[in-house]
C-alpha cells in the first residue's frame, strides 16, 4: 500500500505534490520520490521519509506545473534509492509511479531480459514501465495506447501514473484493484490515492473504476476503458474532514485495520494461493524446503502478538508436518543459552521487523547454526534482512499500535508454509490438504460476515466496560487466541485481563472466578468442543459471567452462555483467523467507551526497537 499525488495545471506542481505526500505518509513511509515535468523530466528519490527527501531538494530547479510523487510501502525490492518510485524507463522519456503488486512481473522481466532490457532496481513497477516503452517503441504507438496493450497482459494489483518527456501537457493513470481519485479545479487537474492530498484544492472529484484509464491535461479530463471505449466521468462532491480520510471514514486507525482484514488475507493470498490448481507459490520458501522438510525442530521466535501466532503455528505445522516445534518469546532466548543444533530452524514472526529483542535472539541463532526464516509485514526491515530466507504477510502499513490485521496476515502466511511443507513431506493427504486450500480460499468472505457483527459487539462492551479484570479461555487452537484477545484488552483498555488453557483454571485461576468477572470464551466448534462445554459449567457454577464466541447454530452454548457472539464455521486449524476479530473489536470499542485514545495507548510503542 502506497501513496500516490499528481498535478497538471497553472500552479507550482512541486509544493502540491510535497504536502499530498505527507498526507499520505500513513500509506506507506519508506522511500519516496517525485517527477516534475517541464521542458525535461526530472526524477527526485530517496529512502526515508518525505521529510527526508524535502530535505535533499533543497537548492534544486523544482520550478514546474506538472509532476508526481511517491511515498512508498516496499514489496517487491527492499527501501533504498534504487527501488524507490518514480522508476525511469530505459530510454529516460518515460517515468512512471505505482501502487500494487504485478504479480506477472518475473515472466515481463525475463521476456524483455531477452531482448536486452537492463534494470536498475528490483521492482515490478520498474518491469511495467520498460514493458511499456517496448510496446510504443516496438508498434509505434502513443503512450495511451501503448499503456493499454500493456495492461491487457498484466496480473495484479495496479495504480500506474506516467509522465512522459515529450508530452509535458498530459499525465496518463490508469488503476485496478488499487485506490484512485482525480480532482477537478479550474484549468487543472489533480490525482491521489485518496482525496486527502486534494481536498484542500477542490471537492469536485472523480473516483476511478478499476480497468479504466485517465489522460488528464490542465483543462481536460479522459476516462477510457482499455477497450479503448470513452467513458463519462461520475463527478461526486467531497463531504469528508480530512482526518477522517486518512483513517478512510473511520474513527480510529485500529478499526480502520479490523475492517481491512478481508483485504489483508485476500492481498496474502494473492499470487501465491491457487484452490484450483492446488497449489501455494511461494518462492522464498520454495527455495529453501528442504531446510524445513529435514528440520529436526522448528523454533517460533517472537514477541507479544507475534509470539501468540507463534502459538498457534505450533499446533498447525505439528499437525501437519509432523515436525516438533518450540515457541520462544524472544526476551528470553536471547538470553538463556539455548541449545540450538545445526538442521534447527528459526522462524522469527514480526510485523514491524525491527523488535530488538526479536533480531537479537535471531542473530544468536544464526551464530550457533540455526536456519533463519522470517515472517515480516515490513519490507525490508531488520528481521527481513538478518534472515536467510522468509515469506512477507503483506498486510500494509499497521499504524494502530496494536497489531490486528498483522496478526490474522501472520496466521495466513504460517498456515500456507505448513500447508507447503506437508505436502512436500507427504504428512498431508491430498483431501486435506485440498480442504484446507479452499477454508484459506474463502476466509475473506468469512471475515466479512464476522464484521458484520460490530454492533452486537459494540453493545456487549457497553455491558462489561466496566469490569475490574477479565479472563480469555481457549483450547487447542484457540488458546492462543484467548491470549491475544486478553492482551488487546489490556492494551486498549488498560483493564487487567488473562488468557488461559480452558482446563488449566482448575489449577488455580477459578479462584477469581465469581459475578463480577467476564470470563471470554473462544469456543467456535472444533475437536475440543465438548471439553469447553464442560469448562464453561465450571465458570457458571461459580457465577462468571460467560461470553462465548462460538460457531453458528452451536445451541449447546447459546444456552449456556450470557452473551454470545456466532461466527461462520470454518476448519479448526485455520479457526483462530476468525475467532480473533470478536477480540479485537471487544477490545477496541470497550476502549473507546472508556475515552482512551485506542490508536496510541498509554506506555506502549508500535516497534520496541530497545530491550
Ligand atoms: C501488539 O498489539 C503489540 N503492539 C506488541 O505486542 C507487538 O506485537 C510486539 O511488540 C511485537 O512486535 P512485532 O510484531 O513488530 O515484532
């Protein structure tokens, strides 16, 4: 997820261009660049923040009135100089900027390798772009056209904006599957991810549908299908605060990244994920399996909600692949003298990819021997780097410091290498195996029945807001689930909250249980269903007060429990996926009805990147 800004008009392009990126930060912050057209093409780009490349402009000819810009969130090429956008085609008469995943990109690449083409950065945009000048250059075209010969071939994910040298009146966008919004004024033109860039300047908008393409000049505006058909523009008047923008209408940044979640996992999925062929492409794992089909034992190395989705690969990849597997919290195995044998592996699970205690404890590892992989949000960032080997979770840019749709990304990803690698083993049958490709297959739609339920949810936080301390069980794979939604509650909340085995409070921790304390149950059905059952009449025979999150049409349990919340029923081992988002949403809205600032919580950090 990046962010995009263009301009075409009477005014300076370049002041336009700066201020929308920093609007836009929040889209992705690790490079950025612009491209400002007057008699030349000038391509200013920097790794960092936008702050950072205003800085290095200083003194330049930035004189121009038309130009965009870029503020990155890397996927394809770690953040530098080099990867950052704009990208210049190999002639220097084109520049181009993009958001989203060309998933196609290793086939353009290798076709125009063939044909001489060199690169400069690692990126799929870059690929796109010379893909495109080959086209004009080969049929003799113009750059429309050429744009949407190319974009009949590409697979993905795609907001292209390109300037072209020679045609410094006209800006050429085209989108699918990413964002994009154009904003009219009087004799210009502006461009965006969404409308915070523009908003200042005029509420007379344009939002572009996906397959379709836009040639803009200061006073004119067109839209076109890649069919080449003209399109009427649907002008709509802007009625939103910028804030809101940022945050897409929501109120904080956490529910805004609740409500992503059917987009996270699909964007997870994506490329890699085939129900029909069967198959799970991922090449950073595909290179290195036999380092984990020959692993002696996998060691999950994580903290805080990361280590919980540690915890719940544990269950999957023994399960699955039949291979042992320990959980560690970073903190302590860097410091206790682990005993780590050469054919051990490392999974190292972060979302920011720079916890300290986290790199520390990996870089232990790879010191005695072991095999690092990473699963990392961050492109790039330390883990991503100190690892031999990894598979990224794509869920974009989480600004809300507590981790939600990192957490539910991390579980996708960590579900698809087990899947991988028990098929590579022959652990799986190919019926299960099947089964659970088509349970990750529809997980987004599940997802969007779960956040259908954000009102009842809302209601039940109402109703326990007050409590003094909560209790989270779980069994099986959803034990770690009742220790993530009682960390966010304690995170967001600042109440007192514990996840627990279900079974485990009989050794002690029932003592609290009386009728004042809500005591959350992720019971959706599974193979320890009639277990639960058992331990919720535990908790009633002592008055807790029982809220299960459980599977649609479980009646044992609407009957025991004093509110419940039904979500679709999906297979145990992926279950933690959707039983996770009751918790995150309790947690969040019982933090706003107790006025807390739910995005930055008191005491805590989004990376703690100190021990
Ligand atoms: C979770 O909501 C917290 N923000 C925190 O526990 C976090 O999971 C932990 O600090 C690990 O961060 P990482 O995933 O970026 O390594």
């Amino acid at each position: 997820m990046c962010g995009i800004v263009a301009y075409i008009g009477p005014r300076e392009a370049y002041p336009i261009i700066l201020k929308g990126l920093k609007r836009l930060e929040y889209r992705g912050y690790d490079s950025s660049g612009v491209a400002l057209l007057n008699n030349d093409l000038r391509v200013y780009k920097k790794k960092g923040k936008v702050a950072e490349l205003e800085d290095s402009l200083v003194g330049k000819d930035l004189h121009a009135n038309a130009g965009m810009g870029h503020t990155r969130w890397a996927t394809h090429g770690e953040p530098n100089d080099r990867n950052a956008h704009p990208h210049s085609s190999a002639s220097g008469r084109l520049a181009m900027i993009h958001n989203g995943i060309i998933e196609n990109y290793t086939q353009l690449k290798n076709e125009l390798s063939r044909k001489g083409y060199q690169f400069k950065s690692d990126t799929d945009t870059e690929v796109l772009l010379n893909f495109i000048e080959d086209i004009q250059k080969n049929n003799n075209c113009g750059l429309e056209e050429a744009v949407r010969i190319a974009l009949k071939r590409v697979v993905g994910a795609y907001v292209i904006v390109l300037l072209d040298k020679e045609s410094p009146d006209t800006i050429i966008a085209a989108r699918k599957g990413s964002p994009l919004v154009i904003g009219i004024g009087k004799g210009e033109h502006f461009l965006a991810s969404d409308a915070s860039p523009i908003i200042e300047y005029t509420k007379e908008v344009v939002y572009v549908n996906d397959y379709e393409l836009a040639i803009l000049k200061p006073d004119e505006l067109i839209l076109k299908n890649l069919g080449n058909e003209k399109l009427t523009p649907y002008v709509q008047k802007l009625d939103l605060e910028l804030a809101a923008i940022e945050k897409g209408g929501y109120d904080h940044f956490m529910l805004k990244e609740i409500f992503e979640q059917p987009d996270t996992i699909f964007d997870c999925l994506r490329g890699r994920l085939d129900v029909t062929k069967g198959t799970i492409t991922m090449a950073g794992i595909q290179q290195n399996i036999e380092r984990l089909t020959k692993a002696n034992r996998i060691i999950m190395v994580a903290c805080g909600t990361s280590w919980h989705a540690g915890l719940v690969a544990e269950y999957i990849f023994e399960e699955l692949c039949r291979i042992p597997v320990e959980v560690e919290y970073a903190s302590e195995f860097r410091y206790r003298n682990p005993v780590i044998h050469p054919g051990d592996v490392i999974i190292a699970i972060s979302q920011s990819g720079e916890t300290a205690d986290t790199i520390v404890a990996i870089e232990k590892a790879k010191e005695n021997g072991a095999f690092i992989m990473g699963v990392v949000n961050v492109v790039g960032s330390s883990i991503a780097r100190i690892s031999n080997a990894g598979a990224y979770t794509h869920a974009g840019p989480e600004i809300g410091v507590a981790s939600t749709k990192a957490f539910t990304a991390q579980l996708t990803v960590l579900t698809m290498i087990a899947l991988k690698v028990a098929k590579e083993k022959g652990t799986i049958d190919t019926t299960r195996y099947m089964q659970l490709l088509a349970e990750l297959h529809n997980m987004p739609e599940k997802v969007k029945e779960v956040l259908q339920l954000a009102k009842p949810i809302q209601q039940l936080a109402e109703k326990y807001k007050d409590a003094a301390d909560a209790l989270y069980l779980g069994r099986g794979y959803n034990f770690p689930v009742a220790l993530e939604g009682a960390l966010k509650l304690k995170e967001i909340s600042y109440i007192h909250a514990e996840g627990y085995p279900a079974a485990e409070m009989k050794h002690g921790p029932i003592a609290l249980v009386d009728e004042h304390l809500p005591v959350v149950f992720v019971a959706t059905k599974d193979s320890y269903h009639e277990k639960i059952v058992s331990n919720i009449q535990e908790i009633k025979a002592r008055k807790g007060k029982v809220i299960a999150v459980i599977s649609q049409g479980d009646e044992i349990i609407e009957k025991m429990a004093n509110d419940y919340i039904s979500i679709p029923e999906t297979d145990e081992l992926v279950a933690p996926i959707l039983s996770v988002i009751p918790m995150q949403l309790l947690a969040y809205y019982i933090g706003v009805a107790k006025g807390y600032d739910v995005d930055k919580p008191r005491n805590l950090a989004k990376s703690v990147t100190v021990e």
